[in-house]
C-alpha cells in the first residue's frame, strides 16, 4: 500500500471505472422489471465486475516488459480462439442472433473471444510499433511502409475472422483501433493525407452506391444488413419489423426530456434493453440529466488515459497501449449512444462498462488493469 501511495497510480482512473460500473448495476437493475428474461441480469454482472477487478489485480503481478514478452502468445492464442469458434459444432459455439461469436462453457456461460482479441491486438500492435522504432526507425516513406505492412497482417487476420463470425460491429472496432494507432505511431504525414483521401473517397463511393445503385452493396453486404441502413434512416417506416428496437429507443429517451420517468418509471418497452440499448434506460430513467452525467463519467475515463499516456514520455509500447483502450473506449461509446438515438446505424456495439455481458465487462477491465498497470510503474522525475 505504501509503494501505491508513493507510485503514480491513477487513483482517479480507478474512481471512474467505480462510477461506471454503479451506473450499469443501477441501470441494468432498472431494464429488470420488463422481465424479459427469468434471469437475474445485476446479479450477474456484479460477479462480472467482481471476476474483472480479481483479473485487474492478477495484472499488477506483470511489470510491463513481462507483458510485452507476453504479448505475441497472447496474440496467437486470441487467433486460434477465433479459428476455433468458427470451426467448432453449434453445441459448443452457438449462434446468437445471427452470428456465431460465442463458446458455450456449462454451467459457467459464454465466453466471446472476440472481445479479448480486440485487447490483445492493442497490445500486439503496439509490440510491433515498438520494435519497429527500436530496429528500423520512422519518418521516411520507406521506414513507414514496412511499418503499414506489418500493422496490416497482424490486423487484417482478426478483423476478418471476426468478419467471418458475421459480428460486423467487433470487427468494425478493430479496424478503427488500428486506424488510431496508426495515426500516432510517427509515420510521415504524407502517407497519412493519403490515408484521410482513400477513406473520404470510399466513404463518398458508398453513399453513392446507396443512393443509386443499393444491389451493388448487396456484393459484399447481406440484405439484413442493407435492411438495416434503411431502418436506421426510416426507423418508424420500419417500426413493425426490424426498426421496432430503434424507433422505441428514440421514443424512450425523448420521453425522459431533462429529469426522467424515475428509477423505476420507465414505460417503453424495449428488447434487449440490458444489453446493447442500456444507454436508452438511462435517458429514459433519469432524463437529460442522467444520460450527460454517464457521458461526463466516459470523457472523465478516456481524460484519465490520456494523462497517462502523457507521463509515458519515449514508453511507446506503453504509450501505444494507451492510445488503443482511448480509441476502443472512445469508439465504442460515440456508436453505441449515437445508435440508440438514431443518429448512427445500429452494429450491435456494446456500451463498455454499462451494457451487460460477460465478456465485455472482462476484456475491458482487462485492458484498463494494463493501463492501471502502466501508471503504477510510471517512474517520478524530480524536475518532471
């Protein structure tokens, strides 16, 4: 306890991952009283919580070149979890709502492998970033080239299995995880323009196909998924079919206006709404109010972050680590709250430390116990 007073632990860091977590039990326990489902969803995310602060702890055993030591195995282990669900019979890897992504354990649940990639990738892409500066360096064109190379096998392999598992939304997150690294990893500011123009322009040829052409999408899209998009910009033109979740996730949260129905006051039902649509409970529970206190508590943990990562000075793989939980973190939130409110395409993005889920809830404390990790290691200067 000494040397945690005397270190740079971010105890504030800690105080909004509590905050968070109150917040889930809260609104989750609030989403029970449709009963939707005979299980006891607060019950269990507290042993979610209690299991993820158990792995938080085991984390501080490691000094982080341990882990950076540790991070290709981690990597490789993740890879063949996904090959695994992929591969193995509906009665071990079930599918859930279209997508196959989860291990059945009995008598303990599902695990989603999918989740803890997404961590282990951080921790891979900042190893190779790492050891790119150390041997090779960066600037030039040609440095930064090899650098893209690898950044792009070891992404690419995740992102297309996740893909595989027809989980869109997670292999959507590691692609942006991986865009964020890159952007402050060092590399020359023109591969980086030219990086800002391809994205701009497949963005623009999509909205065009959209527009004009929409059964060319359907070449590397689904109709479930084109549906979607239509729903989410009609969703009341879809309200008997599938935009029923959406157009009562806008009805909920405009019907809390500023203070809310209510810890218990909630009238609109909607599917789901522990999950995914949790942010809808707290908007429509506690209003305008309530749902601007949860975004404070996530810019109040992404500011946390960003702290330490600024105290890292030259630690680039620590550094890079931090950049990765900010852009998972970050993302995650800006799609979850602007999907339930119909301002974004639903994918299906969990809103991290409030939606219920197992495996969320443990490959996010699992990331942020290597960020608390990172602080706690962090070495005073006197003339810092």
């Amino acid at each position: 306890m000494k040397k945690l007073m005397e270190s740079n632990f971010d105890e504030k860091l800690v105080i909004s991952i509590l905050l968070l977590a109150l917040s889930s039990c809260i609104a989750i326990s609030s989403s029970q009283k449709y009963q939707q489902y005979e299980q006891n969803f607060l019950l269990s995310q507290i042993i979610w919580f209690c299991l993820g602060t158990i792995i938080v702890l085991f984390i501080f055993v490691f000094d982080m070149e341990q882990i950076r030591k540790l991070t290709p195995y981690l990597y490789v282990f993740g890879i063949l979890l996904l090959i695994f669900v992929l591969f193995a019979p509906n009665t071990i890897a079930p599918i859930r709502n279209g997508a196959k992504s989860w291990i059945l354990f009995p008598g303990i649940g599902q695990i989603q492998p999918s989740e803890f990639m997404k961590i282990f990738l951080i921790l891979m892409l900042a190893y190779i970033t790492k050891n790119h500066k150390e041997k090779i360096g960066m600037g030039s064109v040609s440095q930064d080239g090899k650098y893209l190379i690898k950044i792009f096998f070891a992404s690419i392999i995740p992102i297309y299995l996740v893909y595989l598992q027809n989980d869109f939304g997670t292999s959507l997150v590691m692609l942006v995880i991986t865009i964020f690294i890159i952007f402050v990893s060092g590399i020359n500011w023109k591969i980086i323009v030219g990086f800002l123009g391809m994205a701009i322009s497949v963005i623009a040829l999509l909205v065009l196909l959209f527009l004009y052409s929409p059964n060319t999408l359907l070449l590397f899209m689904d109709t479930y998924q084109l549906d979607r998009i239509y729903s989410w910009l009609n969703p009341f033109q879809y309200e008997a079919g599938i935009g029923y979740q959406l157009s009562k996730s806008i009805l909920a949260i405009g019907s809390g206006m500023i203070s809310g129905k209510g810890y218990y006051g909630g009238q609109v039902y909607i599917p789901e709404a522990h999950s995914d649509f949790i942010f809808t409970m707290v908007a429509e529970a506690f209003g305008f109010i309530g749902a601007c206190t949860v975004i404070f508590f996530y810019f109040f943990l992404i500011y946390r972050i960003v702290a330490i990562a600024i105290k890292q000075r030259e630690e680039t793989f620590e550094i890079i680590i931090c950049i990765g939980m900010i852009g998972m973190i970050g993302f995650h939130t800006f799609q979850n709250i602007g999907m339930v409110s119909g301002l974004l395409p639903i994918t299906g993005i969990p809103l991290l430390l409030m939606s219920y889920g197992g495996s969320s809830v443990l490959a996010t404390m699992f990331g942020l116990g290597i960020v608390l990790n990172i602080s706690y290691r962090t070495k005073k200067y006197l003339f810092s």
